[in-house]
C-alpha cells in the first residue's frame, strides 16, 4: 500500500474507486457513469447483471471520512433516493479507517476506499461484494490530528468521561482523567471527529452515548493485547480461588476483570477462566497457590500498561476486588471465546442501572 500514489483531488478520489469496484466485479456485469442532475450529486454510477435493469449508485466522493460525518452522509442518501427510487448510497474515499467502515455498515451504507477497503450492497439486481485493502492510512503524516484511542492518555480520558454523568470543561476532564491538558485536547478533538463528542457554545465537553465511546475505544485498547499476560492454574478450581482472593490480605493492587467481574452485575455463564489485573503477578501467584502452565489455564494475571484499571475499581459482594464496569465492558469486548456476548450483556445492564455505576 506504501506505493500507492494519494489521490490529490475528490474527482481523483471518484475515478479510482469507481475502477476499484468494476475491477471486483464478474466480468459479465456493466458499470456506466452516468451525467449527474446536479451539484448535490457527485455522480450517478449505473451497475448492472447481463439482462437486469439496472440499478443506481449515487456517490459521495471524499479525501476524508471521519466518524461525525456519517449521519450526515446517510440524512443526505435518504433525501437524494426520493429522487432516485432505484438508487443506493455509496461512499467513496482515500482511505476509510476500521472504525469508520463499521459504522457505515451499520448506517446501511456502501463504501470503497482507494486502498482497495470495500462492501457494497446492491438489492435489485442482488449484488455483495466485499474486499480489504489497508487497516492503516497509507498517507498519513506527521502532524496530522490524532487518528486512534491508543496510548495511556486516552484510555484516562475515555474512562473519565465514561464513569462520570454531566458535561465537561477541559479543565474538569483533565482533573477527573489525570491526563495532561494538552492529551486533553487532542482526544477530545479526536471524538468530535469521530462524532462521539460535542461541544457547545460555552466550551463544554459532552457525550451522548458513552456506550460508543467505549465500543471505539476497544478497538486500540484490549485486555490481552496491552498488558503482559501470563497464565495459570488455580488447582482448586476457580471457586475456591475467589474464595481465597476474598480472604487474604491485600499485600499488592489488583482488580478482578472478564466474566468472574461481570457476574457482579450481569451474570451470563459459570465463569471458566479468571482475568485478573495485578500489580505484581509473582507476588500474588505465590499468595494465592497458582501454578504456571502453558496449556489448560483457568486463570490469566494481567501487569497492566496503565494504572487507570484499577480506577474506580469496587469490592464484590463477596469481598473481591473488582474493576470498573466501564472497564470491565471492555476487557469483555476484546476477550475470547462468549467474551465479547458477555460484554452485550454487561453493557445492557449498565445502560439500565446508570445511576448504580456513573458518578
């Protein structure tokens, strides 16, 4: 992808995804550019199967595509098929990041991008094709805006602005998040982008769906991939572990994680596996009788990248400790095997006890 040449100009932008998409075709269908009615229409495409009517794609060519434009990409698709019955949006950019392409799926919207990132959905005559081309912008350079959640900085913010109601100044975010002013800024600017945050006439910080901001949020964070994992096996079974964590004295931080954390208050399934941060794994391994092992670990100690973890974290009924559940959410998201439908429902149950959990 280093030697794509960056398309300089949306008529450049147009002209190779449009390419990019008759070359991904079979060979036996037809793509027609049509004269577009308009300037709110960047150009009608007619596609179609040998013998078919055609169907019509109205583009929206862009350099750039960022989160906060979407709603108003598909308010402007929905209003131009009432003039094309037959007509289905498509999004055509340089280059479209992960998260970004997710939410145009869920906006029902179709999209190419120039690196070769496409899916488009044709119902009449039926049509799906879906290809990936690069999961970073080719062209990015230094001094651009903040383009990812990654680093300790955000991952502060987004649990601040997750755990805590209202709205914000940055002076407030920054003395609830412990980030500098300066991080401050750059993520927030980050999510206005991204359309997850919005500021109002007065400077204030808001976030409307913070179930969002933790969903974009995992795509740059994850319980295994940020932290030094090691794995073990608790030879009494996971009960009698909890059971032992409860009942010692809390020598070293730690925070439980995963499934054992959110059956506090969405409870799914018998836990299988533990997911434990810890501020020192050896410490605690010898307190609490684990054993290494390669292969069957019921348990998973975590030294974590960021000490935010261990923020907010609560003590169960049982006397455990236990993280966040914004941070738990997360964890769940990024997690194996159920994790990630454990997290479903562990945030439809933050979404219904808010004032159980938000400050």
């Amino acid at each position: 992808m280093a030697e794509l040449e960056a398309p300089e100009t949306e008529a450049e932008v147009m002209r190779r995804g449009v390419a990019l998409l008759e070359d991904r075709l079979p060979s036996w269908w037809r793509v027609r550019m049509t004269a577009k009615p308009d300037r709110q229409i960047g150009a009608l495409v007619e596609i179609c199967d040998a013998g078919e009517d055609p169907a019509t794609l109205i583009v929206e060519a862009k350099r750039v595509v960022q989160g906060k434009d979407i709603s108003r990409l598909r308010e402007k698709f929905d209003l131009l098929t009432r003039r094309f019955p037959r007509g289905q949006g498509l999004v055509v950019a340089r280059y479209l990041s992960p998260p970004v392409r997710e939410r145009l799926t869920e906006a029902g919207l179709s999209y190419v991008d120039v690196t070769g990132n496409m899916r488009v959905e044709v119902d009449k005559p039926r049509l799906f094709i879906s290809d990936r081309g690069a999961d970073r912008d080719p062209w990015r350079t230094r001094g651009r805006p903040r383009g990812t959640l990654k680093g300790e900085p955000a991952a502060k913010i987004v649990r601040a602005l997750s755990d805590f109601t209202g709205t914000w100044t940055v002076r407030e975010l920054v003395g609830a998040s412990k980030a500098s002013t300066g991080a401050t800024y750059r993520v927030v600017e980050f999510l206005e982008r991204e359309g997850l945050a919005t500021r109002d006439d007065r400077g204030r910080i808001n976030v409307f769906d913070w179930v969002q901001v933790l969903r974009r949020w995992s795509n740059d964070y994850g319980f295994m991939r940020n932290n030094e994992v090691t794995r073990w096996i608790a030879p009494r079974g996971i009960p009698a572990l909890m059971e032992r964590i409860s009942s010692s004295e809390e020598s070293e931080r730690y925070a439980m994680t995963g499934s054992l954390a959110a059956a506090e208050w969405a409870p799914y399934a018998p836990a299988r596996l533990a997911m434990i941060y810890v501020s020192d794994p050896k410490k605690l391994s010898t307190q609490w009788d684990l054993r290494p092992a390669d292969v069957g670990a019921n348990v998973m100690l975590a030294q974590p990248e960021y000490e935010v973890v261990f923020e907010r974290s609560v003590t169960s009924a049982g006397g455990a400790r236990v993280a966040a559940p914004s941070q738990v959410a997360v964890d769940l998201m990024t997690g194996p095997g159920r994790n990630p439908s454990e997290a479903e429902e562990l945030l439809e149950w933050m979404k219904r006890n808010e004032q159980s959990w938000r400050a």
